[in-house]
C-alpha cells in the first residue's frame, strides 16, 4: 500500500516539475465557479465540481449564478442524509453513494460536494437536513460506505465541513470556543473514518475559525491534524469563499481555493499567490505540494489514462435505490391505538391537509438544491396507492408565504456580500393581520371538511425556507399556525394521522398526547411521497430509527441550555462531550422521542446476548425474533454503558457502538453479531431497540 502510494505521488511530483508556475497556479484555484484550469499540452484535464449531497445539482453559467437552464440536468433526487442515516442501513447508504456517483459521471464532474457529516450540535442548524446525526459513530459509519459508493465511480467524493461547522449563523467568520480533547472525540471522528477508512479523495474545510484560525487555512486543524497525524493524502478544497489570507492558506494544507466571485484572477491562491512567491514571501514548494496532491486525484480518477467509468444519470436503477431509501428513512414515531396502517380498502373518500402534503422540496435548501426529473409529494404518493376507486381530496389548512417554484439562481452571489452573515431566522415570521385572516379561513375550511371523510391524513412540518444554508431557526416551533391546526384537527377528528416532513425536529408540545399516530417524513427524495403512502398503507412496515434527539424544546439541548449558539462572533461548546442522548441522559431529562426510537407494525423480542471476540474484533451476539405477523425490520442498537448510569448518577452517559439491521419473517429469529467499536473495559453493554428501549444488559 505504501508503496503503491508512494509510486502515485512520484509520478504525479515528475508531471508538477514539467509546469509552469501559471500553469501550476491554475490548477489550484477556480478559473469558473465550479472548474479549475488544465494544462492542455500535457493532457491535464480541468477539474470540474458540482454540489452535492442529494444529488447532482444543475449547471450554471461558468462565472454567474445563473443556471443554464438546459433540459439535460434534471437527475435523480434523492432522500436527504439525515433521511439516510434514518434507515441505519450501510448498504443503503452505499447505494445512495454509489447513485450520487454515478450521476456526478454521468454529467461529466470530477468532484460531487458531499456527504456533510457535520454533527447535530443543535436542532436549529439550517443545514442539518445535509447532514448525518448528533452521533459520531453513526455518522461515520454511514459515511464510510456512502463515500465508497460514490468514488466506485471513478468520481471524488468531498467530505464537508471540516470542521466544527454547526451553525449558520456567522458562518464565515464566527469562531468556535471548544476543548481540544472534545474536538477530537466528538467532532473529528467521522471525519477520520470518513477520509481514512473510507477513503474520501477529498475534503472540504468549513467556512468558521477554529483557535483564531479559519479551518480553511488552519495549521493546527490541516496541516497538524490532517496531514501529519491522520496522514491524509487527498485533496483538500476550500469552502466557497472560505479562504481569507493568501500566504496563511499556502503555508497550510488547503489545496484548492474556490470562491463564489468571478473575479478569478484575483483569488488568493491566483495572482496575489504569484506575486507572493516573487517576492520570496511563500515558496513555490508549497505550490507544487498542492498540485502533485490534484494530479494524485487525477490519476486515482483515471481521468488522464482514458480507463474511467462513464457513470450514467436518471436510470430506472438510481430511481429504485431512491425508492428504497425513502421506504427505509420513515420514522413511525408513535401507533398508540394501532391506528397504523391504514386500510386501503372499504375506504371512499381521503383528505389530506398541510402544505406539505402537495409541496416540492427538491429546488430548495442552498447549494444542496435539486433540479429532481421529478418529485411524488405526499398527495401524489396516496393518490397513486389508492386508485381510482376512493377520491382523494387535498386542502391546504395553512399557507407558507411564497412558495419557491425555481430555484434563486443569485442566492450564492451574494453569500459573501456584508460579511457573509449567516441569518438567525425566527420559525414564526411576523403573522399580519392579514395573514392571520387567511390562515383562520384556511384553517376553517379544512375543519369543516375534515369531519366527511373516511381517513384524514395531515401532512405538515418545515419546508427549505426554514431548513435552509445560511439560516438557523430561532426555536423549534412549527411555522404558519401548524398548532392550532393540528390541535383543532385532532379535535375534530382524533383519528388524524399526523406526518411530519422536516429536516430537524419541531416541537410538538401543544398537540403530541392528543395525537395516536405520528409518522415522520424527512425530505425523502423523487420517490418520498411513494415510500410515505405505501408506510401508511401497511405495504412497507417502517423501520426507520431517529439519528437524533428529538428534544421537548430546543431548550433541552444542551447547546443552548449549557453550551452557546447562534452567536456572532465566539460560540463556547461549554456542553463539551454532552451533546444530544449524552446530555439528555446524563442529566436525565425526557426528550419528545429518544435517540434511536423507532416502531415498527410487527414486535422483536431479543434473547441472550453475550461478547465474543473474534482475533481483534468484539461482537455482541444475541436472538432477535420477530413475535408479530408482518416481516419487518429491527435495528440492534448496542450501547457502552459506565458502571454506575442505571443507578442515575450524574454527569454518566452511555454511547452507540456498534448497530445493525435485520429483515425478519413472521415468527423467524436470528442471531445477530453486532460488531463492537472502541474499549470495553469496565463497561456494561446495553443492546435495545433505541437509547431508552433496552432489552439486554450485560
Ligand atoms: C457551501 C458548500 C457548497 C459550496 C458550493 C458553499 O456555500 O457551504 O457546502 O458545496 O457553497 O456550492
């Protein structure tokens, strides 16, 4: 391996000394928005990037923000990542991968700007939705196999944002205040795992400062962390107009200067570079670091051998790996009274209420935005399990303001103007009295019609105005009315289903013991409305578990209650390693829905449970039986408890450390090997169905 690792940067170090100085700097900077240069007399290709994660975004102009608007790239859209951690599955999770991959091929990229992996520090980051969990170890594990996914196509993955990068607001200049120690064993991991085990080709630094440091030039966080100790050897690429300072992103680590600006010439690492190696002030060494370092992905790629994989887009194949994620990622939070599944037969008339419910998320987000060949919304998804034969109503119950049909093609422009500041939104924006007034009739209406139905489906949540780049939310409620009207549907028709679609959790305080059963949605990609209708129709048992806390109130979360967020300039990670379940359970207080919960039509019951160790690897073994009458599936969550947490003291958490899916038959049982991370020493294994379900402890 090493050998083969040195042979690749030999040869790419022989190719750097053939160019020119111009030629080398053009190669590690943007020449368009999303393209560097090439060196056509050697046969050294461009490089051409494209976001990222939900699928491959649309084509703009080389130096706007203004899409092309071809008819060509529409792609597939697929279920957002926290939807995929949702489902627990690694094999989805490659699969997602290797469609992104494929796509990025197929439309000719290079590098696709994903997964984030940030960790959910807050409930109220605007970009949560992008990213995995609150859990390191859950985060890297589906990290892992989705990057090797994408790159099986010849295609780099780049990991985002390295690091720390847990809110928006401020984003370019805000500075995080966080132990040393915590930022290795909380935030760094999934990071390591994702570029060291999974191999990502490249990385992307993330816009804040970290020690005084913007990441996207740290000495300590790249050139100490990611190049010395982790050995790292890909590509590292700035966030877009995350570089600052031309000789401080030189000297460090950093690869590859992007920007959202078209004046090219005039990046940091373009001209002002130039004349800083002229003048002596930065030495051309670490100009030909950087290229050899781009070459070495070229090579990896096989973009100068002719031998790449050609990818391919809007196949029948990435569709179902779509489908088949979105069934996986929905999460049925509460069936009290078994009201779910809902018969598909003997049923006349349906009424589906929320904006929700007939709305397209895929052209929204950010740069994570999507131009989907197509998108099956809630309604569409019943109406098309239900037939003919039962007539599906739709009524909006509430409105959302301004409904975003296309995309703001200038929205990334501007992202820098004014400091680049990031907005701390509130959830509820100012109710008018005019307003208020066509809520109350829409609310009205769908009172009225609720009680003449057979099935009343609501169907509510946030949309990207709130799940949004560049925006956190001020709190957690649910914005145009969403309370009242639940409250009041629930009223009229307590048989209500109610089903979220958000990328972060909402509270649900005002109206959650008057509701039997809660579905939750996620943005679930092209096929989401499919895999939703089919989840409350019973033809796929759920199986989804919450890769996050769903807290109370956004005040349970301990980065706002022990912690800071949102803050301008320092932001102190006083919560240290409590952040999500670590917190709630150390200091034992109730989450609305703990950390892995997740129901299922059928029941599991577990049996035995014991470690065995297999050369260097531990596994936790035990019986999982499915004791109901539907196939279904179970995620085995194992959890490292101290000594001393089931007896309540303080301050003690206990920590996912190894999980797996089983898909069980009526009445089959399986032994299930959970294969176990990190030390075992002195700990009590806890092994259930979420963080608070415990069936086994050892
Ligand atoms: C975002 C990145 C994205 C880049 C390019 C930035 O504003 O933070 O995640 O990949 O733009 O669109």
């Amino acid at each position: 391996m090493a050998d083969i690792k040195q042979e690749l940067w030999q040869k790419a170090r022989n190719l750097t000394k053939k160019l020119t100085l111009d030629e080398k700097l053009g190669m590690i900077h943007g020449a368009e928005l999303f393209r560097t240069k090439g060196v056509e007399r050697l046969n050294i290709p461009p490089l051409t990037m494209s976001d990222g994660p939900m699928g491959v975004r649309q084509d703009f102009q080389p130096d706007k923000w203004i899409a092309i608007g071809n008819t060509d790239d529409y792609v597939t859209y697929l279920p957002c990542n926290s939807a995929l951690a949702a489902t627990w599955n690694r094999k989805l999770a490659e699969e997602e991968g290797s469609v992104l991959g494929a796509e990025a091929r197929g439309r000719g990229k290079d590098i696709i700007l994903g997964p984030g992996i940030n960790l959910k520090r807050s409930p109220l980051c605007g970009r949560n939705f992008e990213y995995f969990s609150e859990d390191p170890f859950l985060t890297g594990e589906m990290a892992i196999p989705f990057v090797q996914g994408v790159q099986r196509w010849d295609v780099a993955a780049c990991v985002k944002h390295m690091a720390v990068n847990n809110q928006e607001t401020e984003r370019l200049w805000m500075e995080v205040e966080i132990d040393d120690q915590v930022l290795r064993d909380l935030y760094l991991p999934a990071f390591h795992e994702a570029l060291i085990k999974g191999g990502a080709y490249s990385v992307m630094g993330a816009y804040n400062k970290l020690y005084g440091e913007h990441c996207c030039e740290s000495q300590y966080l790249l050139n100490e962390i990611l190049d010395k100790e982790w050995g790292y050897d890909g590509v590292v690429v700035s966030d877009w107009g995350g570089v600052h300072d031309t000789q401080a992103a030189a000297n460090s680590r950093l690869d590859l200067e992007m920007s959202v600006t078209s004046d090219f010439d005039e990046y940091c690492l373009a001209l002002p570079l130039k004349r800083a190696i002229e003048e002596g002030r930065v030495s051309q060494e670490r100009v030909d670091e950087k290229v050899t370092r781009i070459l070495m992905l070229m090579t990896r790629l096989h973009m100068m051998d002719g031998d790449r994989k050609t990818g391919a887009y809007n196949t029948e194949e990435h569709r179902r790996t779509a489908l088949n994620v979105a069934r996986e990622s929905v999460v049925l939070l509460k069936n009290d009274k078994g009201r779910l599944p809902l018969p598909s037969r003997g049923i006349k008339k349906v009424l589906v209420v929320g904006d929700n419910g007939n709305r397209v998320h895929s052209n929204g987000g950010g740069s994570a935005e999507i131009k989907a060949l197509y998108e099956i919304t809630p309604l569409m998804g019943i109406r098309k399990l239900l037939g003919g034969n039962v007539k599906v109503d739709y009524v909006k119950g509430y409105d959302s303001g301004s409904k975003k049909e296309d995309s703001e093609v200038n929205w990334q422009e501007s992202s820098l103007q004014d400091g680049g500041k990031g907005t701390n939104m509130g959830s509820c924006p100012g109710q008018s009295r005019e307003l208020e007034m066509m809520q109350e009739a829409l609310r009205r209406e769908a009172l009225e019609m609720a009680a003449g139905y057979d099935q009343v489906i609501f169907v509510g949540g946030l949309n990207h105005d709130q799940d949004c780049e560049g925006n956190d939310r001020a709190d957690m409620r649910l914005p145009y009315g969403q309370d009242r009207l639940i409250k009041e549907l629930l009223l009229a028709r307590p048989d209500t289903v109610v089903v979220m679609e958000a990328g972060s959790p909402v509270e649900m305080e005002e109206w959650i013991g008057m509701a039997d059963s809660l579905v939750w949605a996620w943005y679930g990609g092209m096929e989401g409305g499919t895999a939703l209708a089919e989840v409350l129709y019973g033809q796929v048992n759920p199986s989804g578990h919450l890769p996050e806390s769903f807290y109370k109130t956004h005040k349970d979360c301990s980065a706002h209650c022990v912690g800071e967020f949102g803050n301008k300039d320092f932001v102190k990670y006083r919560e240290g390693m409590y952040v999500g379940y670590r917190y709630l359970d150390a200091y034992h207080i109730e989450p609305r829905f703990c950390f892995g919960h997740g129901l299922s039509y059928t029941t599991f019951s577990y049996h035995g449970g014991r470690v065995v160790t297999e050369g260097e690897d531990t596994f936790l073994s035990c019986l999982v039986t499915n004791t109901g009458s539907r196939k279904g599936a179970e995620v085995v969550q194992v959890y490292v408890r101290p000594v001393g947490e089931e007896e309540g003291a303080s301050g003690l958490f206990q920590e996912l450390r190894g999980f797996e899916k089983v898909f069980l038959k009526p009445g089959e049982t399986q032994m299930v090997f959970v294969k176990l991370q990190g030390d075992l020493e002195g700990a009590r294994i806890a092994v259930g169905s979420s963080s608070r379900d415990i069936r086994i402890l050892l």
